[in-house]
C-alpha cells in the first residue's frame, strides 16, 4: 500500500466547537502525521458499543503513532444531541481524545464535514497518512486487525518530503507552489 | 418468600412527563400486578449496557405477567438529559415499554421518587408484588437467574384481598365499595 | 404451575462413572429436592460456551435450593470423549459439581440416559422437582430469566408428603417405611 | 520493525501427526512466506475462547498472504489430548487451517517443539518473517489491533534474496554463502 494520487485529498474539518483540546485541531497542521477519524452520534448504538471503544484501543495500542480525533456528525435528533448533551455523555463514557461538533450550514441536515467525506452515516471511520490523503473511509463495523494492519502501513510510511524550491540559476527561486499568490511574479 | 408488613409500601411515583404511555402510568392502578421499575440515566454506561436491556429481556420473557417501567432519575447532568434528548435516547435504543421522567421538586439535584424510594445511583432495579410492596431494591448488576427467580415469586402470589367491608353497629355492612351497584342505598 | 400427573416421572440415570462425588449420586435419594440436569458433551461448543456456565451460575446463585448434576451424554466422536479426556476437561474448566457419564448398551450410539429422557442433543437442561416429575427439559439455549423463573417455583413447592401409613384394622398401623427400625416389631 | 539478525531465526517444526493437510507442514519450505503458529492445547479454556478464534479470524482477514498454523503443544493431561480426541475437536469447533501434533521426545512433559521456541504456556502466538525469524512470541491474549499491524508489517517486507550465485566466468561458480564451509575453495 503506498500513497497514491487517486487517495483523495483529506477535505478539511468544519468544526463548531470542539473538546478534549485546549486549540481547534486542523488536519493541515497534523499533515505529516497519521490520523484517526471516529465519526460517531452520541446516541447511536452502534457508536456506543462499538466505533467509540476501538477508537480508545487505538489510542490505548498505537498512542503517539497515531492521532486519534472524534467527530460528531449529528444528522438526525439535532435538538437531542446538543453539544451540552455530548459534554456529558464524554464525561460519562470517559472519553478522553479531542472531539469536534461537525458544523453545520443549515439547521438540521447532514453536517459539513459528514458531506465533504461523503460519509454513509455512523460510526464511520477514517484514517489519513502522513501526506494527508484519505486511506480508508468506512461505516459501520471494522474489524481490528482490520484497523491494525492498516494503521501499521500508515504508520510506517515516509511523511512526504517537503516540496523541492527549484531555483533556476537565470529566473531565480520560486515559492512553494502552495504559497504562490494569485498573481505571482518570479524574482 | 411472602409479603410481609417488614416490606415498605411503594411510594408513589412522581413523574413529569411520560413516554411510550398514552396515560400517565399510576402504581395505585397496578394494584394487583407485579411491576419492575427500570431506574436510569440515558448518559449512564451501565445503565445502556445492562440495567436497559435486562429491563427489555423482562419484557420479552414475561410478557403481560409483569409490568415494566422505566424511570428516567437524572441527577446529574440534567441540562444534558432533557426530555427531548430522552426521546431521542429512546427511538434510537428502542426502547418501547413506558418511561417517566422523573421530577424534581428543585432545580439539580436528585429527583422526588428516586429520593422516596432511596435508590442508591443508577441503574436501579424495583420490583413490586401485587399488593404495592417493594420487594427487591437493588443498585448496580443483578444477574437474570435472580431476577427470573424474584419476579416468578411475585407472579404466583396471589392478589391482594380487597379490603374488608367495615360494618357500622349503626348503620349496618355495606357491601364492598367496587361491587356496590349503581344505585346504592346503604351508607 | 404446580405438579401434576402428566409431568412424567424423571428416569433413573444410568451412569457408568462418577466425577466430583464420593458416592454414586441417584435421583431416588434426591426425592424431595429439586435437580438441575445440564447434559453435555465436552467437546460440544455450545455446552462450553453456555450451557456448563448456566450451570455454574445455578450452583452460585441458588446453593444447596438446587443440586445440579452434570450429565456426560456422548453420541458422537465416543473415541475423543473417554473418561479420561473428560477428567481432564472437568479440572480445566474448574467445574466442581458432580458430574456422571451416561452409560452405553452397545459400542457407539446414543447413551441410556439420554434416551430415557428423550434429550434432542447437547446441551440440553432437564429441572426435576421435589416428587421427582420433570418440570423442564429443553434443549440448546434457554435464558437465565426463564431458568431462574422455573427454578425459583420449584423450589417453593412443598415437598411430597410422604405415603399415608395404611393402619390395618386388625394389625395396628404400621411406622412409615423408611423410619422403620432394623428390628421392626409392627406388622 | 525491520528483519535484524538480533531475531531468532525460527527452529523447525518437530510434528508426530498432522490434520487438515495433506503433505507435512515444513517452515523451510514456507521461508518467504509470512507464518501465524497458534500453539494450544485443546482443553485450554484461554485457548478455546481467545487463541483459536483470533487465529481463526487471521485466516478470514488476511487470507494467502499469511500461512496460519496450530500446534497442539500438549504440556499437561498427555491421556486425555490424544490426536483422536484432537481431530474430533478439530471437527467440532469446524477448525480449518493446518494443525499440527508437537512431538514428544520423552513420555509426558514438554513438547519438542514448544520448548524450542520457549513458549511460556498456552495459548501462545509465533509470527515467522518471510526471512524466517520469529518477529513475535506472546503468551496469553494479544489484542487484534497489535496482531493485525504486525503481520501487515511482515506481510509488507520484501521477501529475503535468493543467494547470489555469481559464476564468474574466470573464477567458476561459488557454493552459496551460508552453505560454504570453513575452508573455501573456488572451483
């Protein structure tokens, strides 16, 4: 398994307010780091038994390896699912890693981050590597040697070189392209 | 094992809005029954793992024999366990059996019938005979092979006798208040 | 539910070797006691994985109210299952009631008891009350609720009484049989 | 994780019967392929509800690119874990993969090859690289996250040169390295 420019690029998070972290968390700056994404409801069952605990063994298995980050993409029971009632649902399940509310732009309806990832509901899981493209994108039920040997190859992948500043003797030394203004001029 | 006036008399229950009931559901008009109470906290992990669905296994297990009730006993959290988030709790859950809302006579703290009956934390397992008496009271996990055992005792005892007719020296033996007829001459 | 004629009497067990008891354990001695029956087969994978549990959890919940008996029903693999094998898998598990090995007729086939009690396979769970009727006998996966309901009316009934002492008009009225001494006198 | 030579290379299997294959298992007819050994004894509870399942679901995830192997490691009980009552275990838990009879060298005891490997007990788990060194040696119960990313590790390494067998046409063709002996000569 290698990097692959038809992984897609991680889109980034839309975040309305998050937990567990003293600063927003952005996947721009964990580029270089392999990242975890639990999206969960706090009442979906299936959440509860079963994505929200295997993300803690990540945690728990893989610690600074990997970034492990909840999101809740609450798309249906919105007025049940408020972000005083998930504070207190991590405070009781004990729950100790950064979780993000998925924003949204309309009340009601699917949350942003859950439509840029194309999620098919929860829990989801989403694993990034270090070049900050989209690995596994997957509802429902994943099996842990699954995740492992996934996370492993994440893992043990170079982070990507940063990009090379070409300098040509006669036109001089670009910008990152990344960096460049709409308007570039070369000096 | 046998009523007995050692066994206290189950408190009314105090509750500010039901669920899954068209009526308000009345300890004093399950006179007669066996009743099991389910006290929880939606946000308490023993509660969703095994206090609920024991309470769900009752139900399926014996049917019209017991009546199942949840109580809904938030003392803690309780901006995060409203009624709205409850609703939600429990169409996501499934849960079908009536479920009252326990009240609170000040804001915070613990609710009125969690307090009348003394329940130690959630979840909490009540289980009352046919003539209104707590029978077993207990707090944390108690396995079904008791519970099946508890609950089997109560349904075979019988109801309890209606209350004797007093006959006044005066006034002579009325005849007991639910078989008077309709147009009834004694006083 | 309470005993009646059209319960059938419980058979002998007919036992080839005991384990975890001194004596030979019969189900005429136990008259007036109520027996639990798990019939296994050691290398059966629902036996292991529930029905000697449910068993344990008998021995642990209802103490000397239930004597439970293990029943080693081999109908298969009669080569892999010997009493040896079994004596070691008995102090793996740790299983510590008592536990017999059904008896064979002929080489191979279905064991005596087995067949006596018309068991559809393994596990299956056989409760036998104080008169010495089969009250349950149900094969595969039976909940506790439903095991510890069974139980728990069992062990209310009243023992047999035990047979009226037929007083000859002529003879007097002889003691009951079992208390008779060893030098009786009445007639 | 890298193939270092500070890992043992993995002795040979010393096996009296196999079952669920029809040629002998060899691991030197195995080198380039990534090897799973579950040693277990069929009457190990840890082994029946733990090792044997996670083997199980090793062969379910990850298919050919991992060669899953049992080896009965009988340490205790030597009468009562025959390959007669094996094979009708093998039978009853539907037990697929190739499962081999660790040989004794000496009546009781500890088999040949489980001591070999110093294996501290059962269930143990052995992960062979495609270079044949033992990259794991767990006693116990090692969770599916840790195993999954080990063996995609193993899986994900190139698979150890051929020896270089460099006929020089001057010189003529060398024995490969590790088969030359002490006193070299060219021919």
């Amino acid at each position: 398994m290698d990097m692959s420019s038809k992984d897609p690029v991680a889109p980034p998070l839309e975040v309305s307010k998050w937990f567990n972290t003293e600063a927003p968390v952005s996947l721009a700056e964990l580029r270089g780091r392999v990242v975890a994404i639990e999206a969960f409801q706090m009442l979906c069952p299936g959440c509860v038994s079963h994505g929200l605990p295997q993300a803690q063994r990540v945690v728990d298995t893989f610690g600074s390896d990997v970034t492990v980050l909840g999101l809740h993409t609450v798309f249906e029971h919105h007025d049940a699912m408020t972000p005083v009632s998930l504070e207190a649902f991590l405070h009781e399940y004990r729950i100790g890693f950064p979780i993000g509310v998925d924003a949204h732009d309309r009340p009601g309806g699917t949350p942003i981050t859950m439509s840029r990832y194309q999620l098919r509901g929860t829990p989801s899981l989403v694993l990034i590597d270090r070049a900050g493209r989209v690995r596994l994108n997957g509802f429902g039920h994943i099996d842990d040697l699954t995740v492992g040997a996934t996370l492993a190859r994440l893992i043990d992948e170079a982070p990507p070189k940063p990009p090379a500043t070409a300098c040509d003797p006669d036109q001089g030394c670009p910008l990152p392209t990344d960096t460049i203004p709409t308007k570039e001029t070369h000096r």
